[in-house]
C-alpha cells in the first residue's frame, strides 16, 4: 500500500500537479506512518447502537411477563425521547447541502432513536393493535419519521433504513428467511411493485440532484433502486412476456453504468456488471434452448469453463480500467 501511495505521489510530482515544496511534506508526513482510527471507532459505534437495540429486544422478550406491557412500553418510550431530545438539541437544523454533527457520537444516538421508535411503533400493533387491521401504517408511520430525520440530520444510515420500510409497505420482504424461503417470487405483481419502486428512487435522485437537495444520498437511492430492478427483471426473465423485461433490464442497467462513472461509485458498476451477466447468460440458454442445437451441446459444454474464465479475465480488468478512470 505504501509503495502504491508513493508512486501516486511521484507521478502527481512529474506531472507539475505538485510543487516541489508539497512534495517533501506529503513524504515527509508518509514517513511519520500516522494512520486514523476514525473509521474503527465509527464501526464500534455502530455495533454499539446495534447491540444495544438488540439487548432491549431480547430484554423484552424474556421478561414480557414480568415487566408487564405497559412497563415495557413506558420505558421504550423514555428512552426513545431521551434520544430525539439530544438529537435536536445539538443538530444544526435541515440543510439542504451535507451537514454533520460536531460530536459524531449524535449520528448514532439518532440512530439508535429511529431504531428504538420501530420497536415502540411495532410492539405497539403486536400488542394492543393501535392501528386496527391496518398493518400497513405500522410499517409507514416509522418510515415517514425515517424519511424526516434522514433529512433533518443528514444520515444515510437512516435513510437506509427509511427505503427499506417503504419497501416493505409496498410489500416486498427483504428478510433473509423470505429470500430463502423465495417469497418475493410468489407473485408478479411484487416484481412490478419492485420495478415501479425502484424507477420512483431514481426519479427522485435525479430531481434532488437537480434542485440541490441533498446530493450525496444519490448514491443510495441509486443503489437501491439498481437492485430493486434488476432482481424483479432477473426474476421475470422466466416469463412468457421475458422480453419485455429483458429491455427494462438493458434500459436500466445502461444507465446505471453511465452513473457509475457519474459518480464515481464502483459499488454501481460492480453490480451493474454482474446484473448484466446474470441476464446475459439466462438469454443465451434460452436462445441455445429454442434453436435446438442438440448437435453442438458436447463442444458447447467443453467450452464452458473457458466461457467463464475469460469472464473473470474481462470483469477484473474492466475494475481495473474504471478504478484508473477514477484516479485520473
């Protein structure tokens, strides 16, 4: 990594994008070997919330009986303002530009406060059912304060979290078991629920872009919104009607590439790649699987490892081709 950075740094100084006076600092603060923990502490702040809402969880759980509903429900409450209070009081207020906190700490107390209101608002409907049989405000209620304070405070983890509420109010189930027990392709319509979700998260990163509104979170409507689409594409490649899905598939997954150098996210163009292979490949065995070349299949199957080794091969130097792009 080091003899990386330095001859980053030479070829910046042979092309006169550095003078000879920040040549020497920039090596001679390379040679003190100071690195930061900054990203450490952050990630240690975030298992922090994570294991602290988890532990309520399991508090909850194992002590329903003993601590009663309303005991429960008092507490959670409690804390949650405690939270919000601490929250409000040290933010600088909405922005329509990238804020942050002074103490970074407050990133993850309101973390922690969104995250305690999902459980308050969820045990609230388990319990006593406030809403009535409309599960669906359950999930948006939460997803509303989401949506405010992932703008009010500018956190993107918020905001994550927001998205993926909305998701699951429009129906889609983004669980771990439900992928594996392959509920989100029990029927269409959540494939055309995804696709239409996804094509409204990229509409509205365009126009925030366009009016300045909180620009940085681009990337993770984007982000979304490519595997939004992609999957429910993927998935109805299957279908009878496969083609028309294959054209939103190369319509999207175009644009997604021309984004990824956009703005300079490999995270899009990585997936976007893959997303395309996948397709690709799912309409080669269907062309293979109409044309009926029984005749080739034995010279067709022997060129197969070569088909995906030259693959890697394409793919690792086409990372490495945005990667120079990037640095450039």
């Amino acid at each position: 990594m080091n003899r990386f950075k330095e001859q980053n740094t030479q070829e910046l100084f042979d092309r006169n994008l550095l003078t000879e006076s920040q040549y020497t600092q920039v090596k001679a603060y390379r040679k003190l070997e100071i690195f930061s923990l900054h990203t450490e502490l952050k990630l240690f702040l975030y298992l922090a919330v994570l294991s602290f809402t988890t532990g309520i969880g399991i508090l909850i759980y194992q002590n329903i009986d003993t601590i009663g509903h309303v005991a429960i429900l008092s507490i959670l409450l409690a804390v949650t303002v405690v939270c919000y209070y601490f929250s409000f009081k040290n933010s600088s207020g909405f922005k329509k530009e990238e804020t942050n906190f002074e103490n970074p700490i407050y990133d993850y107390l309101i973390l922690a406060a969104l995250l305690l209101t999902c459980v308050f608002i969820g045990y609230l409907q388990f319990q006593y059912t406030a809403f009535g049989t409309h599960y669906g405000l359950a999930t948006l209620i939460p997803t509303a304060i989401g949506l405010f304070c992932a703008y009010y405070f500018d956190n993107k983890s918020i905001l994550s979290i927001a998205i993926t509420g909305l998701a699951a109010y429009v129906g889609l189930s983004v669980s771990p078991q439900s992928l594996l027990n392959n509920d989100f392709y029990d029927t269409n319509t959540l494939s055309y629920s995804a696709i239409g979700l996804g094509v409204v998260l990229i509409l509205w990163a365009i126009y925030s872009v366009k009016i300045n509104l909180k620009k940085h979170f681009t990337l993770v409507y984007l982000t979304f919104g490519l595997h939004l689409i992609s999957i429910s594409c993927i998935n109805n490649l299957f279908q009878p009607y496969w083609f028309v899905f294959a054209l939103i598939l190369a319509g999207a997954l175009s644009y997604f590439y021309k984004a990824s150098y956009q703005f300079q996210a490999v995270s899009l163009f990585i997936f976007s790649f893959i997303y395309a292979y996948i397709g690709a490949n799912i309409l080669l065995f269907k062309i293979i699987e109409l044309i009926r070349i029984d005749e080739f299949l034995i010279p067709f199957f022997f060129l197969v490892p070569f088909y995906f080794i030259g693959s890697i091969i394409i793919f690792i130097n086409l990372i490495k081709q945005f990667n120079k792009q990037k640095t450039q």
